[in-house]
C-alpha cells in the first residue's frame, strides 16, 4: 500500500448509481483514504463510504486546526470535530484518472511529488492502494 491511507486523491468516473449531487454534477467522484486516526475512525465507524469536502474554501488555503476552519467557513458547516494541530501542511496530491486517453493526470501537486507519481505509473502499477 503505497500511498493509501495517506495523502493521495484519486479523481475517478463514478458509477452510475451514485446520485449526481455527490459529484457536484460532474459524473467524478474523488476518492481518499486519510492517513489521520480521527477520519478512519469515523469510516470504520460508520461501515461505509463517506462523502465530504476538504475543510477549506476553494483556492483559499489550506487550514490545520479547527479555530482555522471555524474561522474560514464560518456558517457553511454546523460542527467541527477538533482533533488537534493538524500535521501535514501539505495539501494532498490530486490525480485524476477519468481521461482514458492520458490515463492519468496530476491536477494538484501536493505532499506526494508528481515524479512519485509518474515513476508509479511507469512501474505498469495500477491501483493506489
């Protein structure tokens, strides 16, 4: 397991059956399995999936404590689990893999540089985890 649980985002075509509004209307879904206790707490928890958005705004940066969150989203969340100081300052790596033609593409370079990724294509790898 390379980069799974950890900071690796894969953008994927979602299946058919996953109702639009989780894509945000785009038919992708980007899936993570988070490296922090608190996250894979809540999944293993829950027995399922869960669906989410990063806890900052798009373009704004990226935020590492809950003051920082509550601070950045105001009113658009109505509860914050507060875990502590985040520790990784790094965003995720953001690779999307819905063009058959390229196969793959780094859209966000983040805490797994994209000579990692492209040297684990290169290896004929195909799955993250």
């Amino acid at each position: 397991r390379r980069f799974w649980p950890g900071p690796l985002t894969l953008i994927v075509r979602a299946a058919s059956r996953l109702p639009l509004k989780v894509t945000a209307n785009t038919g992708n879904v980007a899936l993570r399995i988070p490296g922090s206790k608190i996250p894979l707490a809540v999944v293993r928890a829950a027995g399922l999936p869960i669906t989410a958005t990063s806890a900052n705004l798009s373009g704004a940066a990226e935020c590492t404590t809950a003051v920082e969150v509550r601070d950045q989203l105001q009113d658009r969340i109505s509860i914050i689990v507060d875990g502590g100081t985040s520790p990784r300052e790094i965003a995720s790596t953001i690779v999307d893999l819905t063009n058959p033609e390229s196969r793959w593409k780094v859209i966000r370079e983040g805490a797994i540089p994209s000579q990692e990724i492209s040297e684990f294509f290169a290896q004929g790898s195909t799955t993250a985890g």
